[in-house]
C-alpha cells in the first residue's frame, strides 16, 4: 500500500533568511575591512568559507554540509537530521514522545513522524483531519494521526498477483482489502515449472517443466532464473577404415574426441577406406559386408558414377594439316572389332585418347586400315608425336617416330624474306586416324 498523503506542514522560509544574511553580511563586510575582520565576521555568523550556503527557501545543500545544524528542516516531528562524513545530510529519527508542534489549526502535538491538531483522537473530524474515530488505532480505516488508511485502489497494490486489492469503505474510515483469488494463473517465480496457478491467495507451482530437445547431443537441464538450458556436445562418428569417415548412425556425443571416430560423417562402406564421400575412381568392385552386392560406389552418392560416360567423336582433317577429335569411348562396329561402346562398371573396353595424322604408306594404329601407298611430299618438318584429348589436334605420325614423312609446314616461307606468297602444301594421301587404347571403365 502506498504512504497516504500527509497534512501540509508550516515551513519557517524564515530560516534559509536568517542563516544566509549573516554570510552575506561578513562577506560584504570583508570588501573594506582588513583580513581579521572577515574572518572574526564569518565565524561569528556560522560561515566557512569551504562550507554551504543556503539562500533559497528550500534550504538546498550547495557544497555540503559541516554541521548538523546546517541539515535541520526545523521540523520536529521527523527528527533531528545529522550532518554525514560525506557532507550529506541524513535521515533523522521521529521522536517517540508525543513532543508539541506548530500546526496550521493552532497547537499540535508530534504523532508518528506527523504533526497533528491536538483535537486529533477526539471523535470529531475537524479541519485538517480526515478521520478521527477517536480510538487512536491503526488498521481501522483511520490512523492514529486522523488519516484515512487508503483512498484511492492504487494505493493498496500488495505487488501480490493472487489478490485483489481494493480500497474499500470501514466504519471508521477506509482500508486497504486484499481478497485471496483462487483458480488464476501466476508465476512462481521459478522458471523451471509451468501452469502456476493461485490457491486461496497463494501462488502454488505447478509440474517441472519438460526440456528435452530430442538432441541426441545436448545435456538439458533447467535453471529458475533462466528456465531450460541445452549444453551442446559434438558428435563423433566410428571411423573403422581409417579413411576419416565415420558412418552416419554409429557415433558418440563427447566434449573431446575420443579415439578412432572423426567428426565427418557419410561413409557407405566403414571396411572399406577406399570408398567415402569424395573418393577417387577405382577399376574394381567392393563388398562391404557378407552377403551384400559389389558395388562401384565409392563416392557414397548413391549412384555408380563412371570416370568416361560418353563415345568418342569421329576424327576429322580440318584443312588438311589438322586433324581433330573428342576422346571418349569407341563406337560399337568402330575402327575395331573390340569397339563396344561404352562398357559398364569394372569391364574393358577401347579408348579413343585422341586422333592423328598417318601420310601415306606409314603405320597406322592397331587394326586401322593402312592408307594408300605413294611418294612422300618434300619440304617436310617434324612436328612430334600426336596428342589425345577432347577437340586434340596433331600434324604428327601414329607412332610419333622420326623415320616416318611428316606433313609439309603449310605455313613456311619462301627463301626470299622479301617474298610474302606461301608455299603450296599437298597433303594428298594423308589419312586422320584416332588413337585407340585398351582400358577398364572405372567408377565411383
């Protein structure tokens, strides 16, 4: 309940009067006097010079007090004020003795830190008082100093969620009421349980509140002034193989990592290290346990990804002195008769690597048909052996050797410098063949 407004007291605005002119006057006295004037002047007033000066109706403290007679409010029903060491002034203590005070109505007399009219207590409200239901009791609705106990339902906040507070009328005056509720929700003020609620004015808790978060790799618990907490723990996962994945399922929530598991997950095949997320090509299938079937999956996407997926295409001249083609695998009913296309997982096959340019009457790849026999060109150059690869191009023989004819340098020039007209090649006769190679399809 809130502290009920209090009669006006008489302040003396006299007293800030009386206590500042007499510092005043010993400073204006010290403008012509000589030193010892001033300070026989200020100490006779009361004044220091490091002291307050109180000049405004308030009594403000400006630079602290000194004295305890420099705190008084002259008021003495709520004490004598003392001067604190740290130049504050303090509360003081209201007397216990029911001393006489100045009050508006004429005499009064000092009652709980009040000063009340001496007609206080005599059954008969008069002018200044509230209540008067001459007892002198308190908590009937009008205290001992003829003040109403409330007067308004915000004074009589008891800061209690399961009452209801009123102000309410009582015989001899009003009171604050707190009814006790029952049946509505409240807090505890514990934040570990739930569904609180009042029971005959009283807050009773309700169950724990339920933390689990369905984390395997939490510690939950539950703290009053925060509620639920989750301590997260990492995850590890057995790593058998060494290859440094473990399997998705198998693994153990630990703040350090114990021995033999890695925090990578995702292999398919914890026997076997070759086969975990982003692992190379292999030519061969593996078992990972008994009973399961070979499986080139050794990237544990789920799929078996071949290293060449497509055929090779054809060998082209361009030009002439060009010859190009896509490497990849060839064709069934190809340049020969072991072409089958593109084999499966683990099989052989044959692999175009690239394409070359044979001349006539030179060495063509195994099982390509040899060209037409005929006179080698002249002004040839060496241009080395060819190269495969997707779109290669090569001017050199099958065999990359330097007894074979090379293809003239279309590009050339002529003895003279000064001559800008090229020569003319003849590449009639010459043959762009593709470099074929035996190989396993490997996957993953």
């Amino acid at each position: 309940m809130s502290r009920p407004l209090q009669p006006a007291r008489v302040a003396d605005d006299r007293r800030s009067i009386r206590r500042a002119a007499p510092c005043r006057a010993a400073a204006a006295l010290g403008l012509s006097g000589h030193v010892s004037r001033v300070i026989v002047a200020v100490m006779a007033a009361g004044c220091y010079s490091s002291g307050p000066e109180l000049d405004d109706a308030s009594g403000a403290d400006r630079t602290g007090c000194r004295l305890d007679r420099e705190c008084s409010d002259d008021d003495p029903c709520n004490g004598e004020e003392p001067c604190l060491p740290d130049g504050t002034c303090g509360e003081g203590v209201p007397p216990s003795t029911e001393r006489p005070c100045p009050h508006p109505s004429g005499d009064g007399f000092c009652r709980e830190g009040t000063c009340v009219p001496t007609t206080c207590g005599d059954g008969i409200v008069d002018p200044f008082e509230e209540c008067d239901d001459g007892n002198g009791v308190a908590g009937d609705g009008c205290d001992r100093r003829c003040i109403l106990g409330c007067r308004a339902r915000e004074e009589c906040d008891d800061e209690d969620e399961c009452t209801d507070d009123d102000c309410v009328a009582v015989e001899d005056g009003r009171e604050c009421a707190h009814a006790p509720w029952t049946g509505i929700a409240c807090s505890d003020g514990n934040a570990c349980t739930g569904d609180d609620s009042c029971v005959a004015g009283t807050c009773i808790p309700g169950l724990p509140r339920d933390c689990t978060d369905a984390e395997p790799c939490t510690i939950d618990g539950c703290e009053p002034a925060i509620g639920c907490t989750h301590q997260r723990l990492t995850e590890y996962h057995r790593d058998d193989d060494g290859d440094g994945w473990g399997a998705p399922h198998d693994f153990v929530c630990r703040a350090e990592p114990p021995m033999g598991y890695t925090v990578y997950d995702g292999d398919c095949c914890d026997r076997v290290a070759e086969a975990h997320p982003g692992a190379d090509y292999q030519d061969r299938a593996y078992v990972c346990g008994t009973g399961d079937v070979p499986s080139f999956d050794y990237d544990c996407d789920g799929v078996e990804d071949p290293a060449v997926p497509t055929l090779a295409t054809p060998c082209v001249a361009d030009s002439g002195s060009v010859c190009w083609g896509g490497s990849g695998w060839c064709p069934e009913g190809g340049s020969l008769p072991e072409c089958r296309g593109v084999p499966a997982c683990g099989e052989m096959g044959v692999l175009q690597t690239g394409c070359t340019l044979i001349p006539p009457g030179g060495d063509p790849p195994p099982g390509y048909p040899a060209p037409p026999a005929g006179p080698p060109p002249e002004d040839t150059v060496d241009a080395g052996p060819g190269t495969g690869g997707p779109d290669a191009r090569t001017s050199g023989s099958a065999d990359g050797g330097s007894d074979e004819p090379e293809p003239p340098d279309a590009g050339a020039a002529k003895d003279h410098p000064d001559d800008t007209s090229e020569a003319e090649a003849d590449f009639s006769g010459w043959v762009c063949a593709p470099v074929l190679a035996a190989a396993v399809q490997r996957c993953r």
